[in-house]
C-alpha cells in the first residue's frame, strides 16, 4: 500500500465517522415535550357523535386523550359529554389541572353557542 493510498483510506474512514457522529440522535428532554392527559367520560349513546371530532381535537392540538364510557371513569373525568334530551352537554370537573384544555375540547365537540359548565 502506498502513502497516497494509505492516506485516503485514513481520511474516508475519517468522514465516515464524523458522519456516523453527526447524525446520531442527540438525547432530548421529555419534560419540555410531555403532552397534557385529557380524560374525557362520554356516554355510551354520545360517543359515536363526538369521537371523530375528540381525536381530531386531540391531534390538533398535541393532547394525550383517554376516553372512557363506563360510569366509574365519571368521577375521574376532567370532562364529561353527556346526552341530555338529544342535546349534547359538557361537563368540566371543577380542580381539574387540564381545565384550559378540556374547556377548549367542549367547545371543538359541542355545537356552536353551547357552553361547558
């Protein structure tokens, strides 16, 4: 091998690395990416109504959405969507640390002028 030769494959092999080094993924923290939880309750009969335009919310706006339709999940909801007469109705649960959150979520789901209480 020649010192041209052997020189080049120092170099090649060189970039190689610091290329392998450049695009490695860099550690982020998961503290300034953590997406707030909205726990929704919705009643059985309202869910088919509501769901698509939850998850797109949801999406939107980069919240983790858990959505339930069991009676016990009622107490734990930071929102609740309930049927009352035909007429879709809001809930929020009063404390609650995602409350900006869920408010907004009432108004994306429900019709127009109807507001969470």
């Amino acid at each position: 091998m020649t010192a041209i030769s052997a020189t080049v494959l120092r170099v090649s092999l060189g970039s190689v690395a610091l290329v392998g080094l450049a695009c490695s993924k860099t550690p982020r923290s998961n503290a300034a990416r953590t997406q707030p939880l909205v726990r929704a309750y919705v009643t059985p009969p309202a869910a088919e109504r509501v769901m698509g335009r939850m998850l797109d919310a949801a999406a939107r706006h980069d919240w983790a959405l858990s959505v339930r339709t069991d009676s016990a999940a009622l107490a734990e909801a930071d929102i609740a969507i309930l049927d009352s007469a035909g007429r879709l109705v809001a809930r929020l649960r009063a404390g609650s640390p995602v409350m900006a959150e869920a408010h907004a979520l009432a108004e994306i789901v429900l019709a127009p002028g109807a507001a969470p209480r």
